[in-house]
C-alpha cells in the first residue's frame, strides 16, 4: 500500500504481456512437432517438423524477440516516450497472437510437416504473426520497466520493493499462461491456445489505457530528459564514473545474464519436449490420462510468487545486519543455483533411459532454479534504472534486453546439440541426455565463479549504488 497506485496499472498492464508471451512460448516447440503420427498431438495435429527445425526456429524467434527492444529503447528515448511506445508495441502484438491463431484457417495435412511447398499459406501466416510479435515486443518490452523506475525519486527506498512487486506480476501472467494458453492448446486445440494469448494482450493494453491518465499521470508521456544540477538538458556527454556504471551493467548483462539464460530458456525447449515425451504426466499413478506437458512451465512462475516475497524479505534482513549481497555477487549466487539445478535434470535424463522419468525430476530443477533467478533477474531490472543515466534509461534497458536475445539464441543452438547427443554424439563425460544437462551444470558454475572473483571491481564502478 505504500507503492505508487501506478506501480499497479503497469503491474497488471505487464501480467497481461507476460500471460501472451508464456503462453505462445509455452506451446511453440510442442506445437512445431506435433503432427498425428504420434500420440502426444493425435487429433491435433501441428506442423510435424523435426525437433532441431523446431529448437532452431525457437531459438531465433526468442532471439529477436529481445533484439528488437534496442531500437524500441531508443525510439522511447529520442522521440516516442515510453506511453506511446508501450501503446503500439501493445496492439502489435495482439495482432501477431491473431495471427498466430489465424493459422488454422489454411488447414493442415495430418501426417504432414508443413512447408512452403505442402502448406505455404500455413507457414506464411504463422510467420507473420511471429513478426509482428517480435516488432511489437521491441516497442513494448523496455518501456514498462523504464517506467516502473520512473515512478520513484532517486534514493526512494521503495524502488527495489516495487520491482518485487513488478517481477511477480509477469510471473503470475505466465503461470496463468502455461494453465490456461497451455490446456487449451494441447486439449482443444493449438489456434484456442493462441488465440487466448491474443486475448490476454489486448486486455492488457485496455485495461493500461483506461487507467493510466489517474494513476500515472505524466509519466511516459515524453522522452526522459538528463538532470544536470539546476539545468535540463540533452546532453549526450558521459563522466567517468557514468562510463563505469554502464560497464558494470554491460559486464553483468552480457557474462551473467547471458550464462544465466541460456540455461533457462532450455524451459521452453529440450525441457518441454522432455516433459511431453521422456516423463511420467500420471501425476504418479493418480490420472489415467496424464496432465498436460505445458503445466509443468507453471512451476517456475509459482515458484517466483511463493519465494519472491521470501527473498525480498531475506534481502531487508540482511541489510539490518549489512550483510546483504552487493549485486554482482547476487548475480553469482544466481548462477550457482542454476547450475546445481541441473543435477536434478542429469539424474532424470538417466532414469529416462529405461523409461519415463519421474516428475519430481523436472520439479526439483524449476524450483531450484527459481531460487537463482530470483537472485538475478529482478535484481538486474532494477540495477538498469539506478546505473544507467537518466537519458540513456530505454536504451540500456533494450541492451539488457537484448542479452537475453543472445541468451535465447545460444539457448536454441544449445537445444539443438541436446537431440544430436541423443543421437550418438557425447561430452567429455557421459554420453546423450544427461551429458547435455551436465553442460548446464558445469558451464554457470564457472561463470559464477568468474563474476565472484570480479565483485570487488563492480563494485567500486557501481559507486556507492547498492
């Protein structure tokens, strides 16, 4: 109750967001793969590619999807302000979800993967709306946070809680995503699936276009200018210390977060196709049918909502005792949760080998995992609004975003390697599966041990910002 009442309007206007993106993620892959000639898609039948096709085109789509946000940051920045970018982003992408849903207006061959050859009106049209959305993300995606951190003056002390709050609002889109996008396209149908994304988006802006004239007034209606003592200006000239705080955004964004994420995104990939068709959906023996695959993508978000509070209490503690983590040493506490979270997927993967795997495999990793993302990830968003210069705020939070869309990237190149390991390539330690999950054990640790010995330096770059 002691936010700012817009801190609300654009926690709902996120959720809504998050809710299109998770639930388009969350039946991507699965629905590239399905087709009827087996079990997981009988009656619902998708484009029948094969999985390195569908892990490459999620790979680049996830890819740009946070490359775009650069040149969002920038046009929010220069000329648009983040509200009239926020807006536009908003309904292009609800019209990309149309599309997406649209696809099944073409009809698809059962038992047939879709091509330019056997269905071109299909796969232009699923293309498109994947277009849109990316362009509409990169007007859209940097404003919201800019804006959350636009509420606050500097040195307010609510700033860090706010994002807490913002961070569990995406969260709790994508838990509703993966429930209610994810039934709906695996049970009834990938365009309902779809469909309900589109849905989500264009509540959102409504909602955030009814209530933002009373709740956040003029915030985001023009772009930010620099504050240089008494004086306003535009002024593109850095001091030397500015210089420093962006390098220790640019340092854990592009070593972290890169490293970070690109074990994640392995959710929306190897993972869900390793949920769909390696483990045991029975609920262990108590559903017949099975639950669907895309549930188990609400098992992080969940988890962001019950531990995140846990965290943000934990990190006040602390801070009573000046003992809270700087945060480039969060940033290496986040990597070394996510690495030893990975274990659980290295027993998994062998228990598959002579059957399904249990449940609680997937389980342990995603919470475990959650814990370092918590560690990590809302940290970063509000690291970007205290480092970054005031004029620069869009464009820096587009190149946070746009290591994530190198960490997609590499995360769909890796999910490739994972179906070439089952098919007789090994590691340097054990062969298929599970030696593709010991990578994403051993690579974050090393990553966290190399941001561990560097916090010292970010720290004296960050100049006193805690």
């Amino acid at each position: 109750m002691r936010q700012p009442k817009g801190l609300w309007v654009l926690f709902i206007t996120e959720m809504w967001e998050r809710f299109s993106y998770y639930g388009m993620r969350a039946l991507l892959v699965l629905y590239l793969i399905a087709s009827t000639r087996d079990d997981l898609s009988a009656g619902n039948p998708g484009f029948g590619w094969s999985e390195e096709s569908a892990y490459l085109l999620y790979g680049i789509y996830t890819w740009a999807v946070y490359l775009t946000p650069i040149l969002g940051g920038f046009l929010a920045d220069r000329y648009l302000g983040t509200h009239r970018s926020l807006l536009t982003g908003g309904w292009i992408i609800a019209s990309g979800h149309c599309l997406l849903a649209a696809t099944e207006l073409f009809g698809i061959t059962a038992g047939e993967a879709v091509t330019l050859e056997t269905g071109p009106g299909a796969l232009l049209c699923f293309l498109a709306g994947l277009f849109l959305i990316v362009i509409g993300t990169g007007f859209f995606k940097p404003c919201a946070s800019v804006m959350v951190g636009q509420l606050y003056e500097p040195g307010d002390t609510r700033r860090d809680g706010g994002f807490t709050i913002f961070y569990v609002g995406i969260n709790i889109g994508a838990v509703l995503a993966a429930v209610v996008a994810g039934t709906l396209g695996e049970t009834l149908g990938w365009h309902f699936g779809f469909g309900s994304a589109a849905v989500g988006m264009v509540l959102g802006i409504t909602i955030y276009q009814a209530m933002r004239p009373r709740y956040l007034g003029n915030i985001g209606l023009s772009p930010p200018r620099r504050v240089s003592g008494e004086r306003t200006d535009t002024s593109s000239s850095l001091s030397r210390i500015e210089w420093q705080r962006i390098a220790v955004i640019l340092v854990l964004a592009f070593i972290g977060n890169i490293a970070f994420f690109t074990a994640f995104e392995q959710a929306g990939s190897s993972m869900n196709v390793f949920a769909a068709q390696s483990t045991d959906r029975s609920a262990w023996g108590w559903l017949d049918g099975g639950f669907p695959a895309t549930w188990f993508q609400a098992i992080n978000p969940a988890a962001v909502i019950v531990f995140g509070p846990v965290f943000a209490w934990m990190w006040v503690v602390l801070s009573r005792y000046e003992l809270n983590p700087s945060t480039p040493l969060k940033f290496a506490f986040g990597l070394w949760l996510l690495g030893l979270s990975f274990i659980a997927m290295v027993l998994g993967a062998i228990e598959a080998r002579s059957g399904l795997a249990g449940p609680h495999w997937l389980l342990i990793t995603y919470i475990v995992y959650t814990w370092g993302e918590l560690c990590l990830s809302p940290i970063g968003l509000s690291m970007v609004t205290k480092l970054a210069p005031m004029h620069l705020q869009s464009l820096m939070m587009g190149l946070w975003f746009f290591s994530f869309s190198v960490a997609n990237l590499l995360a769909g190149l890796a999910a490739r390697y994972s179906v070439r390991l089952e098919a007789g390539e090994s590691t340097f330690i054990i062969e298929g599966l599970p030696g593709f999950y010991l990578l994403l054990v051993v690579g974050p640790v090393v990553v966290a041990t190399l941001l561990f010995m560097l916090t010292p330096l970010l720290k004296r770059w960050m100049h006193s910002v805690t």
